[in-house]
C-alpha cells in the first residue's frame, strides 16, 4: 500500500522551494502521494516563538550559499529573490482556493517558480495577475477568491493547525505520523516512505 507524505508549505521559504521540486521525483520513486499542506510561515513564527534565519546575519550568509548549492546539485533553476521578505499572504490564501478546486500542484509549481527561479515579487498584485495568466490560471477569479472570508479562515485553520501538529518551520513533512524539517532531511522522508 502506497504511502502519503503530507507537506507543509509557504511560497515565502526557499527551502520549500527546493524541498517542493524534488518532492514530486521522490513521491515517482516510491509510489507515494503528497498531502499539500498550505499555512502562513509568519503565523507559525509568530506563536512557536521561531525566527526566521534572516535575523541572524551570519547564518543567513551561509543559508543562502547552503540553497544554492542544493539547486545547483539537484539542477532546479534557482536565484535569490530580490524582493525577500516579500508577503505571501495572498499567495498563501489562493494556495486554500487551488486546494478546495484540486488545483495544488499546478499553482504552487506556477508560485514558486515566479518568487525562487523568476524572483517576481508575490505580494504584489500586478505581479500575481501576470503570474495566475501565464500559468492559464483564471487570474480575476483567483484575486477573488483570495478575499473571500471564508478562504481567509481557512489559511488561519491551516496555519494553527500545522501548530498543534508541532509544526515550526518550512518545509516540514510528515510520514506515518514522524516529523521531518527542512529541504535538506529528504533522504529521511525517502526512507521513510519506502520502509
């Protein structure tokens, strides 16, 4: 019986970038599915207490070199965005409509290849708009969407959610129940879905 690797994600976190574009060849490998999990990495911040690497000057030199690396090994086309920090709460909210329309993978391939291999800047919403179009996405319907308030509690559910389930950065993934955290733990996830 195939597994199922559920994936906590932000379009924010260039590790989830990473960790999204192997995700797919790993889950081909092992016949397993992925659960997308959208929340809003500043929420999970805000109420674990953790910070984002970008506070610490000398780690968040070496984390950038450390992504790049990563990119370049797996061949995912990659470059630090110009905009970072940028919001992604809107991005984040159509991340809850493309769920509920069964449209996950194709909008989260369109968001993070914009924000980690175009560097386009998601919280803005011109930016978004030629971003939803070009990825043949109904771009006025989405905008829409994003405003709604019932899709606006949803990304609140998902984030305190992800909360509850020890989650305390992006990206984190589970297995049958174990937590792993970060890009760079994929192996772990392998194993674990081949175990």
């Amino acid at each position: 019986m195939s597994k199922t690797v559920d994936f906590y994600f932000d379009y924010i976190s260039p590790a989830s970038y990473i960790a999204f574009k192997r995700l797919h060849d790993i889950c081909e490998r092992t016949g397993a599915t992925i659960n997308y999990k959208p929340m809003l990495l500043g929420g999970i911040f805000k109420t674990t207490g953790n910070t984002s690497p970008v506070t610490i000057p000398a780690k968040w030199e070496w984390i950038q070199k450390d992504f790049a690396r990563y990119a370049e090994y797996y061949g995912i086309p990659y470059q630090m965005n110009p905009h970072f920090i940028f919001s992604t709460v809107s991005a984040m909210r159509g991340a809850m409509w493309a769920l509920e329309e069964g449209c996950i993978e194709t909008y989260s391939q369109a968001m993070y290849t914009a924000a980690w291999a175009g560097g386009k800047d998601l919280s803005n919403a011109e930016v978004m708009t030629e971003v939803l179009n070009q990825a043949d996405f109904d771009a006025a319907q989405v905008m829409e969407a994003m405003t709604q308030p019932e899709i606006k509690q949803a990304l609140i559910s998902a984030t305190g959610g992800a909360v509850e389930r020890g989650v305390f950065g992006a990206p984190t993934m589970f297995v049958d129940g174990e937590l792993y955290f970060g890009q760079d733990r994929l192996e772990w996830v392998e194993r674990a879905l081949v175990d």
